[in-house]
C-alpha cells in the first residue's frame, strides 16, 4: 500500500495534494500497490469523493479534537499511528509549507529516510528511485532510500494529474489517541495580508521583475500584468528583493524559492546564476531585456530585446485579447 | 537564555556546480564555499535575542575542518562559542544522519538549551529535513521558515510563511526554530570580532564522543547518481516594435507553447 497525505486549506484539497496522489496511482500500478489516503482533523467526509475520484481506494479520517489546528507534533504522531497499523511501502506528501513541516518529522518518528522535493520518480528493479534538484537547480541528485517505508515529498507543479473518473471506496474513521503533553507548539492563527496572492511556488504563470524595473513603483506595471493572467503571480529577482522594491517571499533563486511554473516571463532580469538555478525548470521561458548579451536569453524560449516598458502595455492588451477569446 | 545556532559551509551561490567521473559527488575543486545564507539569519537572530535577555550563544557545525572557517565568522559576528563536530563523511544528502549527531549533541553537550535555532534549509542540499528530524528526536516543538520572533519567558511565537499567507505559530521552549530570509538582516563582523575570533579555541567532537553507534550514522540514503540538469536551448528572439513584439510573442505562447 502507498499512503498519500492530504493537504488541506480551509476545508478544500490542496491541488498538489491530488498531484500526489495521481503520481502515487501510477507508480503504484507499476509496483501493484493501492493507494490509500490519510486525512487529519475533522468534518472530513465532504471530501471523499474527490480524493477517490483521482485514484485511491481507502480514506483514513484521522480524527482528533487535537487535530483541529495544525500541529506537527499531532500529525505527525496521528500518521505515526496509522503507519504502525497499515505498514504501508510508501508514505507520499506534498512539498508545500506543511508537507515539509510535518514529513521530516514523522520520518524521525519512524527512523526513516527522506526524499525531499522530487520531481521524479522512477521503478527500477522493483524499487523506487528518486530524483530531485540540489544546489536549487543546479544539479539533480538520484537516490533510493533504503529504509521502509518509504517517505517523499512532491514539488507542487510538477506532475501531471491523473484524468478524474466517478469511482468509490471505503472510508475508515480512526480516533487516534494523543497525549495532550505530546503537542508543545501549535498554529494559533492564520495571518494574511491584504490582497492575498498566489504563491511563487503554486503559480501556473510568473511575472518577474529584476533590477531593470528601476523601482518599487514599477512593481506595479507587473501586478497589472498578472491580474490579467489566469493562476499568475508576480515574482522578483534577489536584486529586486534586496533593493527594498518588492518582498522577499516573491523571490526566485537559490537564496529564494526554486520554482517550475508552465510560464516564467523575466523582465528586466540580466540572469545570475543563481537566480537561473532557481528557475530553469520552468516549462517555458519569456525574457525581456534592453542587453542582447544578458545571459537570461541563453535559456529563454522567446525573448524581446527591448525597453521593457514600452513591451509591457501592448502585451498586457494583446494577452486579455487573447484571453478573451 | 541558552541558545545553540546550526551552521553548514555550502558551496557560494554564485558558484557554478560540476560532477565528478563517479556521478557520485560534486567537484569541490575550484568552488568557493560559504556559510548557508538561511544560517546566518539564524545566527544573528541568537545575537540579537541574547542582547535583549542575555545568555549564550553557542554556534555548532557538523562537518570537515573546513567548517572552522564558517565558525570563525559567527565568533567574529558575536557568538561566545563554537564547536564543531567533526564529520568523517562529506556530503550525504541525508538529513536523518545529520539530526541524529545534533539531537545527540544536545542531549551530551547542550542538554540545558532554551532554543535551538537553524537556516530553514542548507543552499545545496535543499532538504529542509534537519531542523524538524532534530525537534522529533528531543521532543521539542518546531517553527519553520521563520520570519518574525518573539520570546517571552517559557514562551515563544513566531511568524512562519506558507503559501500566500503566514501562520502564527505559538510553543513552548524549549524549541526548533529555523529562520528565513526577512527575519533580520545579519551584522557584518567588526574588526575588534575578527580579532577576538582568531584568538577562540574551537573545540572539535568527534563521534565516538558523542557515542553515535555506526548504525546510527549511516546514511538512510544512497546516492544513484548526480546529473546536470537538461541543458536548455537559446530560443527565438522576436524583433520589430514594441507593439509587434508583443503581440507575436502571445500569438507563440498561445499556438506554439500552449501555455495560456
């Protein structure tokens, strides 16, 4: 058996957690193991349905007044629980904030290995290899795990979801038992800020800024851009961050976040090795700069050569026309 | 307070990565290496709650003797000490082994520790595993990827980042804390630092003071291979007016790419 946790954000399944769950499908029809899902909390039955509709046979709803808010000390010892019952080959999460808060930590529970943030996995021989970028990009590292079972997280946007068919399964109820001693930290409270946007990580689309953006008002002409652009968000270069011009939770790069969106538009982004480690795997590539020798056109799949603000206005129409129809 | 800051020497950012013939390691030759950018927000967050409260900072590394040089910079930064615990291995890629030396570290060295602060991951390996392994095997709670925190007495809260939004986390100490960029700005090293640093003895663990079993070092991990990501081609640069451009480029995203 796989077991795939599944992430949940106010009362909804994490798109990355049906990512997971598609990858466990094939993998687990290669191997011939079922998948089964685990969810913590409660008032989960709503969401049946869709977790059987992309491929697993069995929900555990790991229930738990402890479970209410996220804890990973509660989940981590609720999942415990279910993997000494279940003794599954594989235990999958999503890379998200809270899949690599809580699978590290359940992986010292059970004094296993951990694949964090694959992009690939491959059966060989019967067993599991995993693949993964290191040095944000720069290199990619294959690794089995030679533990059981087997734990790994999945970088959100990186494989592909299965096709959803109307198909049931069995849903199991677990009360799990947690010392309340064992929870010494919990999450209190969600903050958000004002005009909550799409994370670099979860974006279809980006739209980067670099020094070339000359300034924090600029920002702007980017926002705008993106607001025009389904599941886009807007993304910034370290200089950019460091300049004050934008947050730094908006940065791409090996001292930022390693994205792989469908679209990465750079405009005014000159290319740091750095800055290209953490976005190369995106599937395709739009630079804009005023320097034809900027090396970001060296991985580019169409650049413009060009003041980029004279490029963004027509572009920005030209994208809701095309989008209009 | 009592705090114990994690560092590891990592490759600089800026620095090209190649592969060895093996496809087992990568080329140290050549490479400059740093302290990991996520380590040194951490260290100057001890700095910073140690002038407010008072106590002791204790920076630690597990690694070769080249991690002295990253040592000195945080005794130079302002740290009272530093250990390191010397690794026999180089690079593992294996997070449990690391946790494994530093949860037994701190229950032999540092068993009186108020927090245990960490970069939310090493820039290299990427695992952002050791900071949570450390925590489940003492027992101690965890915050991640920390952008804003605050100690009060036995208690600690802190502000860490998920997608699109922050999640307040509040624990008790002691505790795991790993930092991110926007949590400070770390402090440059003064002259007088730089001198005191070179006058500091740094003492060296090995292992087998540590009582660490060889099955409890051995990595849960192997390593298949490394590989150079697929090289990406230079595509098409699309001239004429602004307005053209613009307008080709959609027309290509749309009918070629297929990406909007």
């Amino acid at each position: 058996m796989f077991l795939v946790f599944i992430e949940t954000r106010e009362g909804k399944i994490k798109k990355s957690s049906l990512e997971v769950l598609s990858e466990a499908q094939r993998r687990g029809g290669e191997l011939g193991e079922d998948v089964a899902a685990a969810l913590c909390g409660s008032n989960m039955d709503c969401l049946n349905p869709e977790i059987f509709s992309y491929g697993a046979s069995k929900v555990f709803l790991l229930e738990n007044d402890q479970l209410g808010a996220y804890s990973s000390q509660g989940y981590a010892t609720a999942l415990h629980q279910l993997a000494q019952e279940l003794h599954p080959k594989a235990i999958f999460f999503a890379a998200t904030a809270m899949g690599k808060d809580l699978a590290p930590r359940l992986a010292a529970r059970l004094g296993v290995g951990l694949a964090s943030d694959c992009t690939g996995i491959a059966v060989k021989d019967g067993t599991m290899e995993f693949t993964r970028p290191i040095y944000a990009g720069k290199a990619f590292l294959s690794l089995s795990l030679k533990s059981s079972p087997q734990l790994a997280t999945l970088r959100p946007n990186v494989f592909p979801l299965v096709e959803p068919r109307n198909k049931a399964g069995e849903v199991v109820k677990k009360d799990v038992a947690i010392p309340e001693s064992r929870i010494k930290g919990l999450v209190a409270d969600i903050l958000r800020e004002k005009g909550e946007e799409m994370d670099v990580t979860e974006a279809d689309v980006i739209v980067s800024g670099g020094r070339g953006m000359k300034g924090p008002e600029n920002f702007a002409l980017l926002k705008e851009l993106s607001a025009v652009i389904p599941r886009s968000t807007v993304g910034a270069s370290r200089s950019a961050v460091d300049s004050g011009w934008i947050g730094h939770q908006s940065q791409v790069g090996q001292t930022g976040k390693t994205v792989s969106p469908n679209l990465y538009m750079a405009f005014g982004i000159s290319g740091a090795i750095q800055h290209l480690a953490g976005m190369s795997s995106s599937k395709f590539i739009v630079a804009v700069n005023k320097d034809p020798d900027a090396p970001i056109f060296k991985v580019a799949d169409y650049g413009i050569v060009g003041d980029l603000f004279q490029v963004i206005p027509p572009l920005k129409e030209a994208l809701k026309k095309a989008l209009a129809e | 307070m009592n705090i114990v800051v994690f560092v590891k020497r990592v490759p600089d950012t800026e620095s090209k990565i190649r592969i060895n013939h093996e496809t087992t390691s990568i080329v140290e030759e050549g490479l400059s290496f740093i302290i990991s950018p996520n380590d040194e927000y951490a260290v100057e967050e001890a700095l910073r709650l140690k002038e407010a409260k008072g106590g002791q900072v204790t920076v630690v590394s597990v690694g070769t003797d080249e991690s002295l040089v990253i040592l000195k910079k945080c005794l130079a930064m302002g740290a009272d000490e530093a250990v390191l615990i010397k690794d026999p291995a180089k690079e593992t890629y294996d997070g449990l082994r690391t946790a494994r030396v530093i949860a037994r570290a701190v229950e032999k060295k540092f068993p009186s520790s108020d927090l245990l602060l960490f970069g939310k991951q090493a820039v290299g390996a990427d695992n952002a595993q050791v900071p949570s392994m450390a925590a489940e095997l003492l027992g101690f709670p965890q915050a991640n990827v920390v952008i804003k925190l605050e100690i009060d007495g036995n208690q600690g809260t802190a502000h860490r980042e998920i997608e699109g939004a922050m999640e307040k986390v509040t624990f008790s100490l002691p505790a795991v804390v790993s930092a991110q960029k926007g949590l400070n700005e770390p402090r440059y090293e003064t002259l007088k630092g730089i001198m005191a640093a070179k006058r500091k003895v740094i003492p060296v663990v090995t292992f087998e003071e540590l009582g660490l079993s060889q099955e409890e070092t051995a990595p849960q991990v192997e390593v298949v291979r490394l590989e150079m990501p697929p090289a990406r081609q230079a595509g098409k640069i699309i001239a004429g007016t602004p307005e053209d451009a613009a307008r080709e480029l959609v027309r290509l995203l749309r009918n070629e790419a297929k990406v909007i």
